[in-house]
C-alpha cells in the first residue's frame, strides 16, 4: 500500500469527513484548524502535552498478557492496553486534555462538551478544573436520568449539567445542543468534542491526541510480547480509541486491524449500533459525511446496545475509508456476547473491563481459538467498567 497520509487539507478521508455546517460555524472551525495546524508544528505544545499524560493520566498504561484467558481458549495470545488504568478509567482524558491545552493556547476560558453515557462529560469537567475553566456539558435528558452517579461526578468537578430536552433527548441531541452554544459564545468558547466524528478537523485532532495509544502499543509490545501484534481490535462508538490504536500501525503492513462495533440484539433485528457492519448506507451527521444509519427517508435512525458508549448512529470519517479500502475490518458483537466476554475477562483475569470494551474482547475470544498459539492479539481494554455495574446488575434482576 502507498504510504497513508490523510485527511487532506479540507479534511477528507476519500470521499467521507469534510464541513457541513451552517455559515455561522464555519469561523469557528477555521480558526480552530489554524490554531491546530500552528500547535501541531510547536515542540512545546507536545512537550506539555506529554508531560500531562505522564503526570495527571499515569500514562503509559501498560500492556498485558492475559495468560488464563488465552490459554484457556487454546489459540492465540490474548493482550490487553490497558486504558483502563487511566485517570478517570477510559481512553476519554487523553483527548480531552489535548483539547483542554489547545483552548488555553487560544485564550478561550470557557469549554463546552457533549455526552452520552457520561464519560466525555467527566473527562471534561476534569480538564475544566485541572486547568481553571469554566464548563457546561449538554446532555440529552434522557441520558441525565439513566446516568446520575456520572451527572454527580460532573457536578463534583464543578460543571454545570445543561439538559436536553430536544429530539430523542440523547447523544445526537447533546451534540446539536453544544454546536448551538459554540456559534453563539465562540470568542470566550472552545468545543471539547468527545471521539473522532464532526466537522474537520476534529476527527484529525482527536486521532492524533489518541494516537498516543498505538505508539505506546508499537514501543512496547516488543519488550512485553516479543513482537508487534497479528491483529490489533478495538470496539467503535464514534471510533476514538479505535483509531487512536489503529493510525500508529496503518502503515506498518502485516497487522491486521479490527474495529468491533455493537450489534446489539443482533443485526437481523435491525436493533443495533453499527453503521459499518450491520449494511447502513452513507450520510451526513454532525458535519461530516460518514456511514449512517438512517431509514428509507434519509432519518436518523434509533440505535440499541447494551453498552451506552457505543450507542450511536454514526461513526468516524476516517473508519468509513478505512474500511472501504479494506486496511481495516469491522465486525458486529451482540449484547450477549458481549456481556458473556464481560464476565469471563472479571473471573478470569481480575479486571473489570467497560461494556464498550467487552465487544473487543468478545471478538478476540471468539477468534483466537482458530489461530495458532504462537498469534497475538493486542484487544485495546479501553476502559473500566465500575461504571457499568449497574447495568450488569440490572440485566441479572438485582438491583444495587
Ligand atoms: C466512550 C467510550 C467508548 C466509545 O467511544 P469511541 O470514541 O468509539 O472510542 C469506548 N470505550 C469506552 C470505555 C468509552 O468510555
């Protein structure tokens, strides 16, 4: 394969990405792009930024061998990255702090963000009080309801929680809410986006903050594995930690990628989240053009997993390209299996891992049987699941 180097100078990746957004946002954006292009080339922005992740994150997270687990299976070596260890327990804080230093870097004392499930939203409101700014984070009211142990922990952090009554009053909600506060406050504003969707350049931005994952990968599985993974997966909601894993080895040939998106109640059903997999047709969402799963009239369609990290309609531009030129592959894992891998991962290897990151785990446990046991399989663990134990709880019928 040539040598990948994208998005291009307007931000797409083939014929997905781009900017479609209003007229009023368009200054916003270009002088977001500026400033990001002005601190990529800056050695001290880099500097700062892996001086934060080293001291406030802990990382590198490290990388581990899970020995029960794989030799149970009886095939290929299972190991995990483990993102899980990190400040606030997912991949989430090392983009928001790489957004966090770049609105200090424009003066902007004011951040703003979306969230589903919670976890951006926290991540933000840990930047906003690490780094002395003000934040407001919308979140559709529905989310607020099912989600108040994360609506608490925001508040805690000193973010106000603002309420989205619109729409499904969820995920997509909170994003349209955030865009319209952005275009009103830009001067004082800067917008934290939560995963590698939207109008250029963020799906850039935040792949090259969470990019950071797969170099430490690449530098640190010849120490702990002996040699760079066969196959490198991670699950994808709007694709973040996916492709945070995946860009540092696009061009590294011989490492297959796999992007685990969630199926679900299976994608027969047609009650799932995965635009890739599951046959969707391509759109435009939040600003960029991307798959999207939408019904016969171009709506939006209502997604379903188990794992509220991953319920979402769109996905990244650049996974969209990915998987056309077939560099990377995506698959569906259902609820089932996925809660089924959640808890083999708790007994087996003492970790609880996200529901996000069960889908990962789901499909390498299900492929690793099939290869020889000389194979590794690098699973990014993306994040913890404390957060999810009532839920796992409440499909057992208890109730914490
Ligand atoms: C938010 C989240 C995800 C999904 O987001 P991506 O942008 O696709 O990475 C996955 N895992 C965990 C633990 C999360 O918190």
């Amino acid at each position: 394969m040539e040598r990948y180097d994208l998005p291009d100078a307007n931000g797409h990746f083939g014929p997905y990405g781009g900017v479609y957004v209003a007229e009023t946002l368009m200054a916003a954006l270009d002088e977001l792009k500026n400033e990001y292009e002005r601190v990529k080339a800056d050695p001290t922005f880099w500097e700062e930024f892996r001086h934060e992740l080293k001291h406030y994150v802990g990382r590198p997270s490290p990388i581990y061998h899970a020995k029960r687990w794989s030799e149970q299976l009886g095939g290929a070596q299972i190991f995990f990255k483990r993102e899980d260890l990190n400040h606030t327990g997912a991949h989430k804080i090392s983009n928001a702090i790489g957004q966090a230093l770049l609105a200090r870097r424009m003066g902007k004392k004011r951040v703003i963000a979306e969230t589903g499930a919670g976890q951006h939203g926290v991540a933000t409101a840990t930047v906003a009080a690490r780094y002395g700014m003000e934040c407001f984070v919308y979140m559709g009211a529905e989310d607020i309801k099912r989600q108040s142990p994360n609506v608490f922990r925001m508040k805690l952090l000193g973010a106000t929680v603002v309420p989205v009554e619109s729409g499904s009053k969820t995920l997509k909600d909170a994003l349209n809410e955030a865009m319209r506060d952005w275009v009103t406050n830009v001067d004082s504003t800067f917008y934290i986006l939560g995963t590698a969707a939207g109008p250029h350049p963020y799906p850039m931005m935040v792949r090259d903050f969470l990019s950071v994952i797969g170099e430490e990968s690449k530098e640190q599985m010849p120490e702990v594995a002996g040699r760079q993974p066969d196959v490198v997966v991670a699950c994808v909601g709007g694709g973040s930690n996916a492709i945070g894993m995946f860009y540092p080895y696009i061009n590294v040939d011989g490492v297959r990628m796999v992007g685990v998106e969630a199926g679900g109640h299976g994608i027969a059903s047609g009650m799932h989240a995965a635009p890739l997999s599951g046959g969707a047709g391509v759109g435009v969402l939040h600003g960029a053009k991307s798959y999207l799963m939408q019904d016969a009239n171009g709506q939006v369609v209502e997604t379903h997993s188990v794992s509220a990290g991953l319920d979402y309609p769109g996905v990244g531009p650049e996974h969209s390209y990915l998987k056309d030129i077939g560099r990377a592959e995506y698959v569906a894992i259902d609820d089932k299996e996925a809660l089924s891998a959640f808890h083999d991962c708790c007994h087996l290897e003492g970790i609880i891992p996200a529901l996000e990151s069960s889908h990962a785990l789901a499909w390498a446990a299900k492929v690793a049987p099939t290869m020889a046991k000389d194979k590794v399989i690098l699973v990014n663990l993306s994040g913890r699941g404390d957060k999810d134990i009532n839920t796992v709880a409440g499909l057992a019928g208890i109730t914490l």
